[in-house]
C-alpha cells in the first residue's frame, strides 16, 4: 500500500513539475493551492472550474465577434482577450497568458489574421491544459483513495 | 517743506522792492547829487545786505534739500523761479552797473569839491596878500605925501628942491617896489600960473603933447619926481583925461584914488596910476568935500606896475604853476578891464574862483579869478575802485547764478535719481513678484505631473517605460526642490516667513537626515556619523522643518563634495563649545595650519575616519573634551534659561572651498565658482537660504574651509526649551527599549567614532565599554585574562567591532572562532554576540567576515540608533522568530493588521475576484465582492462598514 502511495505521490511529482516545466503553470498556481486549506478544501478546483467555464464563454464570443463577416468589433475582442488574460494570470495559466497577450496586440492592431489564428491557439491550449489538470487532480484523488497525502510541490 | 518755501517774502521780494524805490529816489533826485549820492551808496549797502541775505536763503535751501532727499516734490525756491535766472543775471549786472556809477560820481563830486576848496584857498591867499602889498606901497605913498606937505608947504622956505626929493624917493624906493616911480605936482590955479611958471622957470605943458599948455582954470604941474619918471616934470597932470579925474577925485575924498588900468610909458606893462591929494593944513575932523578942495596943496602920484606886481606875488606862492590867474577891473561891471593875465590862457573853464580885490579906492571895484590850468586829471582811486567794484558785483552775480543754476541742475539730477530709484525698486520688487508667482504657477502643474507620473509608475509598465518614467518623476521633484528653494527665497526677501514654533526630537530628526544621504554616502564609502551632545535637550520648541531644512542643505552639500573621508554632524550647546574648542585658533586655509599639516602629516589624524579635517575642533583633543565635560557638569547651570542655544558643525572631507570663493558662499546663486555647477549641480541657492533661515532662528552661520581638505560649516540656533511638553505625535520609530541594561564593548581605534557609536548606543540604554584593540576585547570576552573587564562586570551581551579594527588585527579571525566556538560550548554563559560595523563591505569580506565568526550582523554605517536597534534586536532576541517565519514578520504582521477588518473587491473577472478574496481570507479579512462598479457603488454609500477597497482599474462599463 505504502508502495502504491509512495508511487503514485512520486508521479504526481513528477507530473506537476513537468507541467511547470512546460510552462503550462507558473507561481501563481503556486500561490493558489497555498491559500487552500481546511477552511476551503475544494478551492483550487473551484477557481479552476470557473476558469474554464470563462474561457468557454469568452471564446465563445470572440469566435462569434470575428465571424462577422465584414465589419469586426476587435475593441469587443479586445475586451474578452483582457477579461481571459486575467483569469489566466490569476490561476497561473502560462501558456493562455502568453497567448492572450499576443492575441491581445493583435486586437490592438486590428489584425483579423492574427487574431484568428491566436484565437484558435488559445483554444487548442485552453483545452491542453483543462486535460493535464484533469490528469493531476486524478492522481491527487488516488493519492488520498490509496490513503496517501497529496505532497507540496517544490519547483524551485 | 521748507523755509524758504514758505516764506518767499523775505529774501525773494525785498532786493527787488529796494531796487525799485532806489530807482525811484534816484529819478527824483537827480537835481541834488549830493543827496542821490548818499541814496546810492544806502542803496547798494542794502543791495549787498540783501543778495548776502539771499545767498544764505539759497545755502540753506540747498541744505534742506539734502536733507530731504526722500521729498519727491522738493521743488525749492529756486526750483520754481529756474526761468527768471537769466533775467536776475541781467538785472543784477545793470544794478551792478548803478551802483559802479554811483560810486564813480560820488567819489568824482568828492574829488571836485575837494578841488574847489583849494582853488578857493589858493585865491584868497593870493587876493589877500596882493591887497596887503598893495596897501603898504600906498602907505608909503600917503608918508611920502605927508613928508611933501611937513616939507615943502610947512616950512618956509621950503625944505624941499627936485633934488632932495629925487634923492630921497630914490632910497626909499625898495619901500614901493611896485611903484615904478613917484611924482608931487602942485596944484596951481590959472591966476597963479604965471608967477608960478616963473618961478621955476619952465612953462606948464600938456602931457600929451609936450606943448605949452593951453590956458585952464587950473594946473597940476610936477615939480618934483624921481629920477625913474624925471621926464614927468613940468608936465600938467590935469591935462590927461583920466590923470585929471584921478586928482579931483583925490582930493575929494581925501585917499589914494587908481586910475583904470592902461599900459604904462615905460615898460608897457598893464599898470595903474595911484594919486594922493596933499593938503596945505591939516583938516577939520569930518571935512566937506569943499573944504578939502579949498586945502589942497598938490597931488603925489605913482604908476603901480601891476602886472609885475602880481607876477612877483604869484612867483613868492607855492602852487603858482597849476593856477591861472586874473585880476580885473571891474568898475564899469558890464566891461571889466583886465589887469593881469594873459586872455589867451584860459585854463579850466569849467571852475573857477572869483575874489574880491580892495586895493583902498572906493570907486573901483577890482576882482580877482582863479582857474586851474589843467583840467582836473580823473583820480586814480576811482579809476582802480569803481571797475574793480563792478567787476566784484559782476563775478559775485555770476558765481549766485552759477550757483543757482548749478543747484536747478542737481536738483533736477536728483529728481531724476529719486525717479529712478523708484523705478528700480519697483522693478526688483516686480521681479521678486514675478519670481513668486511664476514658481508658484509652474508648481502647482508641476505637482499634478508628479501625482500623474507616480501614478503611472503603479500601472503596468514595461521596464523601459518605467524607466523613462521614474526619469521624469526624479527630474519633476528636483524641479520642485527648486521652485521651492527660489520661493523660499523670494518669502524671506519679502519678510513673509514666518518660524513656528512646535516641539520636535532634534536627534530623530537627525537620524532622519541620515538616513535621508545614508545611501548616497555609503555608495561613495564616505562615513557618515551624527553626534548629538547629552547636554542638548531631548526636545526642543522651534520650526522642525526649517531646523531639518538647514542641515539637509549643509549635509547634502557636504555629501556632493565629498569624495573620501567623512561627514561628521555634530550637536551640542553653544556654551559647551566656548569652553571646549575656543583655544585653537580656526584659521582658513592659512599659513600657519599649513604648518600644522606638514608637522602632522604622517600619523593619521585623529578625526572621524582619520582623514584632515579643515577645523581642529572636531578632532579627538577637543572633542574628548567636549565629552567629558558632559559628565563633569551638571544640567542645572544652562536651566536658569528657558532658551537653548544649539551649535551644530557639519564636517566634511571635501574639496573645501577655494580661498578666493570663501567671501560669497552665503551670497544667492552663487557658487565657488562656474564651473561647479557644472561638474556638480546645483542652483548655490540653499546657503544663502540657510543663512537666512538661521539668521531667523537668531543664529549665526559661518565655515571654516581648506582647499582639498574639507570644510566645516558650523551654525547658532536658539530654540526654546521644551522639558515639559511632550511630542503630540509618537515618534515614528520609537526606539526599542528591550537592550536597557545591556553591556557591550565597542572596538574601535578612533576615539572620535568611537563616542559616536556609544553616543548611539547610549541611546538604547546599553552601556559601552571602548577598546582600541580587537585582540583585547576578545581575549576579555573569552575571559583568558581572568576577569579584566573594567567595571567588573561578568555579563556582556554582545561586542561590536569597526571594521578597520578588524581588517587591520591580522590572525584574530581563529581566535574569534575559538571564542565562538569555546563559549558555544559552555552553556552557562551567555554567548557575547559579535558584530561588524562598516561603511561599506565588499564580498570577500563579507565572506571573511561570516567565516570568522560575524555572520550574527553586519551593521551598515551611517549609525543610527533605531538600525542599531533593528539589527541588534535580530541578533539577540528575534533568532527563534525569524526561524518561525523565513520569509521574515510580514505574515504574522499582515494577520494582526488584516484581521477582523471588511474588505470590498471589485473585478468583473470572477476568477480574479475569487483569488483576491481567497487570499485576503487567509489573513482574516472579511471578505464581500462585487462584480463591476455600479454594485460596488451601491455597496459603498455611505454609511457603510468597509475598511477597505480593492477595485480593478479596467472595468467594463465603470472602471476604478
């Protein structure tokens, strides 16, 4: 059992840190998972879920903003990338934030192509990222199933 | 405004009322020149009373008016009469002009009188002694007829015969020299004239002719004459007309009678012929006419010569030569018949003198004229006097003139000055305005740009926009320094500043400063130290921020001049320093403290760093002093006083200031020289403030300087003492009291740093022991020596060496880690905590340092009691804490703030606002979040129970 434990706490290790590595994390996500304690033990899977659902609305119309054919609202775009660029910075979302402020400059310089392809970026990454956490807080779950304590992650 | 302002009359009317009623008396009496000559002469002794009066009007007129320079309208008598200056000019030279001819004729009449006088004397005396002479000849001839009549009629027969009376006449002639010859002729009726004819044996004959005469009533034959006029006998003296008339007039009145003048036989010369009547017997008493007739015996005649006659007189007379004379006859007054003198030869016509001749014939009148022979020569006195008086009366008119003009000329100049002057200050005056104002304008936007910029330095901000920005943030606030040093100025020169008065801590405000250059200085490894005497109060009443203002600018003065060495500030009471530092002489840069440097030179002076420092009185001879004295006396003799008095001197080790620059360091916008602005900044504005300002705190400022050795600047303020009042306002960093009663021994070498460390220490009330050696301090510490502390005491919480006492005790550093080490094992006593003081440390010695054992604290100089405090606090006591929390107290301090408080978050983005509330959870906050700005506006109207607000700055709809 404690070989298990001990397996599976070694993996999830090892996970995090290559999510990090990656650049799929930064600290903030750090920062997130310490202000979760007894008081709010469902936190970091609470925010994450809000962030996701965020990122299905904003993409969502910004797709349907740049599909208008002729005349495109990019201050409207403009205004979803930033909405999503905060979310991003807030839960630690590397990639999506460096994503959004790329997306976001094109928006500034009106660039339908530029926007277009960032759009369709952040939603490949949006999504990468949804299944990688997924994974982890699977392990996280098997961890504490197996009777284990899901280990601090130094990624430093 | 003055005198002669107010009361024109008396010098401006009166000259030309007295010049009017002069003329007037002059026009009237003119007839009477003796009168109008006295009239001149009281008029131009007036005139020169009054113009003198007058010139001491002006003098004194000239004398207000400087007096009362700052009249504007000092427009004097002068002054407004300026046009009537050439017109008095004028008026005086034609006065002059009367005058000098007043005086030419009153000297002219006076000479002519004078004149007069002598004629007339000269004339008389002439008259007279022609009468005289003429009488005594006439005498004679009235003997001589008394002689005829005794001789030849008494006697019978008759005494005497042509010859006795020739011979006699001729002896007694120089009796009549005027008399060119006598004659007796008897009076012979026509009935007698034959028996008389025979007689003598001639016939009678006419004078005229020589002929027989014709037959008459009656003869007068000359019988007898003297030998000079012998052909006179025998002549009928009654034939010639006026011969005839002469003798009946003769002997009608009884005297010498004189015949009109006519020219005589003989000489030709003008003469007259004197007849004397000779009676027979001697007359009644009061005789008629008839009667002497009836007695008349003969007739004695003579020719007077009169010419000769008057030329002998005239010859006998001094002054003959200048005077013409005349004598007349004026019988017949309308055709006077002149006797003598020359027609032609008329002399001054212009005076004369007439006097009366009486030559004893009351039938003719005789006159005698005097004339000058010259005309009279015009005196040299009046040719001298009367141009010299005019030239006098025209020089004085032209240098009044001269003057008056001179003064409408200053006066005007002054005018001007005045005018100008107001102008001036005016315009300084506006300058001052516009220096205010202007800054003022440029400090308010100024204000609004460093806001704006300040707070564009909050927002994100790629790296080099935010180094643009803070850029412009330090340039804005130098900028404002600036503006407000130049309104600082301009307030004190227009006397607006105003000092308050609040109590303050003079030593927190110089940790303030401190802390203020700490960085700067220890970026250029300059010491920087403070040191505040125990004498001066703990707390003062004064203008704090004018207190820190000054020694801000002296400090930063300092600290831009200063390359290497130290900046020392140093606080004590004006009375300490009078006993302490007075006996060494401050001298600037001279001679004899070249002297002083070159004796000293080799060894290390005993100053803060050890650098030379301008003044002696900071090193370590006086300074000791200053500190020992602290404990000699006692507080008690400055109470009496409720004012203190502050010296404070800032020492550097600078460039110091160039001889020929010393004179105008405290003057405004000036600076050594201009090429300091240059190489180090500045507007050399702050000193001439300072001064000022300490010159408001009833203070003296002042410096001592050396070229490239530095500068002392030292100044007087007068607070007021404050022993009672305490701060309204906690001190910001009250100072830890939990190291009361601890023991340390401080290293140091240098005596001078070494009372500033205790000085700071003191404050902390932790007692100082100073060792100049490291090896001792250990060595005691370790106690291999027994026990040599001095006091006795076992206990000593920590030692804190100077760095250069480190660096220069070689091989101490085993030893401090055998101590370390040694004490680490005996758990009885107490470890003595080692720390390091230091300017300025490199790496390597920082390394050096942790190995050898000081890894509890390295204290960073400047030396401040709360830093020392801090770092000591992290030594000793907070070891166990700071283990608690690695990331040092802020969590534990960010709990006990954030607790129990409500906090309102504002974000639209809903994961945001999740993460912010979340952790500001975690600190205990009470967290409540709005989703965009209208809810969180409903949500803070007022009253409500928020603490605080975090809001995003980029909303949708209502952003932050």
């Amino acid at each position: 059992m404690d070989a298990l434990v001990a397996q599976l706490q070694m993996q999830y290790r090892n996970y995090t840190v290559s999510l990090y590595q990656q650049g799929f994390l930064d600290d903030q996500f750090t920062e997130l998972k310490k202000l979760q304690d007894d008081a709010s033990p469902d936190f970091v899977a609470e925010v994450l879920s809000l962030f996701f659902e965020d990122c299905v609305k904003l993409i969502g119309n910004m797709a349907r903003a740049l599909d208008q054919t002729g005349t495109v609202d990019f201050s409207q775009v403009g205004a979803s990338v930033h909405q999503l660029k905060g979310s991003s910075s807030s839960v630690g979302a590397k990639r999506v934030k460096g994503l959004c402020v790329t997306f976001k400059e094109y928006c500034e310089a009106n660039n339908y192509e530029g926007c277009v392809r960032c759009l369709q970026q952040v939603d490949i990454e949006y999504k990468a990222l949804q299944t990688k956490l997924q994974d982890m807080f699977n392990l996280e779950k098997q961890i504490i199933q197996a009777g284990g304590k899901v280990p601090q992650v130094d990624i430093n | 405004m003055n005198w002669a302002l107010n009361n024109p009359n008396p010098e401006g009317k009166e000259p030309r009322t007295t010049t009017q009623s002069s003329d007037f008396y002059h026009l009237s009496a003119k007839d009477s020149p003796q009168k109008s000559r006295k009239i001149d002469f009281w008029r131009s002794g007036l005139m020169g009373f009054a113009k003198m009066q007058h010139s001491v009007a002006v003098k004194m007129n000239n004398g207000n008016n400087n007096d009362q320079v700052g009249n504007k309208k000092g427009s004097t008598f002068i002054q407004e009469h300026r046009a009537l200056l050439p017109k008095g000019l004028i008026l005086w030279t034609i006065i002059v002009g009367f005058i000098s001819r007043g005086i030419y004729q009153w000297m002219d009449d006076t000479s002519k009188v004078r004149r007069e006088e002598v004629l007339v004397s000269m004339c008389d005396q002439r008259a007279r002694m022609l009468q005289d002479q003429f009488s005594v000849s006439v005498n004679h001839v009235h003997a001589l007829a008394i002689l005829v009549s005794t001789f030849h009629y008494h006697k019978n027969p008759s005494a005497i015969d042509q010859g006795t009376f020739a011979d006699y006449t001729a002896r007694t002639a120089f009796e009549r020299p005027l008399l060119s010859g006598v004659a007796y002729a008897e009076k012979v009726v026509n009935a007698e004239r034959e028996m008389f004819e025979s007689q003598h044996n001639w016939v009678i004959k006419t004078m005229d002719t020589g002929e027989p005469s014709p037959v008459r009533d009656e003869y007068a034959p000359v019988i007898f004459s003297q030998d000079s006029v012998s052909y006179l006998e025998s002549l009928d003296m009654m034939s010639g007309e006026e011969d005839r008339e002469n003798i009946l007039r003769a002997r009608e009145t009884g005297k010498a009678v004189l015949t009109s003048p006519f020219r005589l036989l003989a000489s030709h010369h003008l003469g007259v012929v004197l007849t004397f009547p000779v009676y027979k017997a001697s007359l009644p008493k009061n005789p008629t006419v008839q009667e002497r007739i009836a007695a008349t015996a003969g007739y004695l005649g003579g020719a007077f010569d009169v010419e000769s006659l008057v030329e002998n007189l005239l010859g006998q007379l001094a002054g003959n030569q200048a005077i013409v004379v005349h004598v007349y006859d004026i019988t017949n007054a309308s055709d006077p018949l002149v006797m003598y003198g020359n027609q032609d030869e008329e002399g001054d016509t212009s005076l004369y003198h007439e006097s009366k001749l009486d030559f004893g014939d009351p039938f003719r009148k005789h006159k005698m004229i005097c004339r000058y022979l010259q005309k009279a020569p015009i005196p040299l006195n009046v040719l001298t006097t009367v141009p010299l008086f005019f030239a006098i009366g025209l020089l004085v008119g032209y240098i009044l003139y001269g003057a008056a003009v001179h003064i409408v000329k200053v006066e005007d100049d002054f005018h001007e000055m005045q005018e100008l002057k107001v102008r001036a200050e005016a315009a300084d005056v506006a300058k001052s305005q516009f220096l205010a104002t202007v800054s003022h304008e440029i400090r308010t936007p100024m204000n609004g740009i460093l806001g704006m910029l300040a707070m564009l330095l909050d927002t994100e901000l790629s790296s080099t926009q935010r180094d643009y920005a803070q850029t412009a943030q330090v340039c804005g606030k130098a900028l404002i320094a600036l503006i407000n040093e130049v309104l600082d100025r301009a307030k004190i020169e227009a006397g607006k500043l105003e000092l308050e008065s609040v109590p303050f801590d003079i030593r927190s405000i110089l940790d303030d400063v401190l802390s203020l250059f700490s960085e700067e200085s220890r970026n250029k490894g300059i010491e920087l130290a403070v040191f505040v005497s125990d004498k001066v109060p703990e707390i003062v009443k004064g203008d704090s921020g004018r207190f820190r203002q000054i020694i801000i600018n002296l400090v930063g003065n300092s600290v831009k001049f200063t390359e290497k060495g130290h900046i020392f500030v140093k606080v004590h009471l004006a009375e300490q320093s009078k006993d302490g530092a007075e006996s060494k002489p401050a001298l600037n840069g001279g001679v004899a403290s070249e002297d002083i440097t070159a004796a000293s030179k080799p060894s290390s002076y005993n100053t803060l760093s050890g650098y030379e420092a301008a003044d002696g009185r900071n090193s370590w001879d006086s300074f000791k002093h200053l500190v020992s004295s602290e404990e000699l006396l006692t507080s008690s003799e400055f109470d009496a006083s409720s004012n203190v008095r502050l010296m404070v001197s800032i020492e550097d080790t600078g460039i110091g200031i160039p001889l020929t620059a010393q004179g105008r360091v405290f003057m405004p916008f000036m600076q050594a020289d201009s090429s300091t602005s240059r190489t180090y900044g500045g507007t050399g504005i702050g000193l001439s403030i300072s001064k000022c300002l300490v010159e408001l705190m009833r203070g003296q400022i002042s410096f001592v300087s050396r070229p490239r050795v530095g500068s002392t600047f030292w100044f007087t303020a007068v607070f007021e003492r404050c022993d009672k009042c305490s701060l309204k306002k906690p001190t910001v960093e009250n100072l830890p009291s939990s190291f009361r009663g601890m023991r340390a021994i401080v290293v140091d070498a240098k005596p001078v740093r070494a009372a500033v460390t205790r000085y700071h220490m003191k404050r902390l009330g932790i007692s100082v022991d100073v060792m100049t050696s490291l090896r001792t301090a250990v060595s005691t510490a370790s106690g291999r020596n027994g026990s040599p502390l001095p006091s006795g005491t076992t206990k000593l919480d920590m030692i804190l060496v100077e760095k250069d006492s480190w660096i220069s005790t070689e091989d101490i550093d085993a030893e401090i880690r055998q101590m370390n080490s040694r004490t680490n094992g005996n758990v009885h006593r107490k470890t003595p905590k080692l720390a390091l003081f230091a300017t300025n440390i490199t790496n390597s010695e920082f390394d050096r340092a942790k190995s050898a054992g000081f890894a509890d604290t390295v204290i960073m100089k400047p030396l401040r009691a709360s830093m020392i405090g801090a770092c000591l606090q992290q030594v000793l006591e907070l070891r166990k804490a700071r283990q608690q929390h690695p990331e040092g107290s802020s969590p534990a301090t960010l709990k006990s703030l954030l607790t129990g408080k409500k906090i309102l978050v504002v974000d639209d983005n809903m994961v945001n606002r999740r993460v912010a509330a979340g952790a500001l959870k975690k600190f205990g906050a009470e967290v409540v979040c709005a989703e965009s700005g209208q809810v969180a506006l409903g949500l803070l109207q007022i009253p409500h129970s928020f603490d605080a607000c975090f809001m995003d700055i980029q909303m949708p709809q209502m952003d932050g």
